[in-house]
C-alpha cells in the first residue's frame, strides 16, 4: 500500500483547518441596526477571525468578520405565536447568532419544510439572532437590575417573592360590588336627611354630610379621579 507523502497529508491538514474556518455555529454579537418592521437586526460579530499569512514569527493576522445584515430575531413565543416577549432593541444591544446548517430564508418565507437555496452549510448568511447572551464583565446587569422578587409558578403571578400569598383584587369586579355598595349607602343617607324632620331635624346636617362624602368617593373612585388605572390592566 502506498504511502500518503508527508507533505501531501500536511497540505491536507491545512486545507481541513482553512474550511473549518468558514463554519460558523454560534458567537455573540453586537446590534448595529434594528428594522422593527421586518423584526430583523444588521449585526457585528464579536470574535475575531484568524487569516493565516507566510511569517513564521505570526502566523496569522485577527480582523473583524463583516457585520451580518438583516439577520431575524427569534422572540421566545408559544401557543401558536399568540404569546410572545418582544422588546426593541438598540445599537450595542447584545445578541447571541445561531448559524443554522442551511439557508433558512425559504423557511422563513413558507413555514415549512423547504429545500434550501443555499446549500452552503453554517455560513455567516445563515444566521438567526437571540436578544441577549453572555455578557462581558463590563457590561454585567447591575445586580439591582436582576429581578429576584417576582415570579410565576403554577400560572399564578407572585409579585415581592414567591411565597407571597395576599392574593389582589379584581378591579372591575371589584369596583361593581363597590359601587352597589356605595349607591346604596348614598340613597340611603339621602332617604334619612328627608326623614330628618321634627325631632329628628339635628341630625339632618350629619347625614347631608355623611351623603357628601359618599358621594366623592364614588367619582373619586372611578377612571376620572384616578382610582383605576387607564394604563394598567390585569387579565382574569
């Protein structure tokens, strides 16, 4: 059996070594641009990439890969993507790229099983980005910023710590009970500053008092006076 020339297997190697570069599966990355419409991101790589060069003392040079443009963002969603988290994103904003094994424009476009039109395998066009990823040191979430207090456990909303146990009100059906409440007490103190004649006439003034203070209450407790929130809700 013929021997594979040392040189020959050497070359190879390189050769090997060179395509492996041109893989790509996963780095962080840095947001250039973001196209809220098309939910896309122009991204800059962050690891440098090694070009070999013929000098013994350094082998190789490090330079920047090409930002990626247009690259879809993959927002965590569920039960049909009618549950999504999406927020907007900003330049410097970190991303985690993913290079998947084929060009996943035709996915994209179909959402279906699709034949790729590139079939170069985890090339940098086939990336897709996550929000977020490792940080740098420098660029750590202050620990004050990490939400430690709230949670959900079960599909029910813990806010101040998970073993909180207050449990809030419904404000609209809170509200409804609340004003039949209230009606009923200001009709009520109205039906005794009219009975509030003869003996009972001294007691009128606190009774026109005790209606007017219900009375406030009421507008006060409603959208206009600020009791219920126009910009707040809470779905049962």
């Amino acid at each position: 059996m013929a021997r594979t020339p040392a040189g020959f297997a050497e070359i190879i190697g390189v050769a090997i070594e060179q395509a492996k570069k041109g893989i790509f599966v996963s780095m962080p990355g840095k947001v250039e641009k973001y196209d809220a419409a098309a939910q896309t991101v122009d991204v800059q790589p962050q690891f440098l990439r090694a070009v070999p060069q013929d000098d013994p003392d350094e082998p190789f040079v490090y330079e920047k890969l090409p930002i990626v443009p247009s690259v879809p963002l993959g927002w965590p969603s569920a039960l049909g993507g009618t549950l999504s988290i999406t927020m907007p994103m900003a330049k410097g904003d970190p991303v985690t790229l993913i290079f998947c094994d084929f060009d996943p424009g035709q996915f994209i476009e179909k959402n279906e099983p699709s034949t790729p039109g590139d079939l170069r395998s985890h090339g940098l066009a086939n990336a897709w980005a996550y929000p977020g990823g490792i940080r740098p040191n420098a660029g750590k979430v202050p620990a004050g910023a990490v939400d430690t207090t709230h949670s959900v456990l079960g599909g029910k909303v813990k806010l101040g710590a998970a073993s909180a146990a207050q449990a809030l009100l419904e404000g609209t059906l809170y509200r409804t009970d609340e004003d039949t409440m209230l009606s009923g007490l200001s009709t009520a103190f109205g039906t005794l500053i009219t009975a509030s004649t003869g003996p009972l006439a001294p007691l009128a003034a606190g009774f026109t008092a005790a209606k007017a203070a219900v009375d406030v209450f009421i507008t006060a407790a409603g959208v206009a006076g600020g009791y219920l929130s126009t910009k707040h809700f809470l779905d049962s």
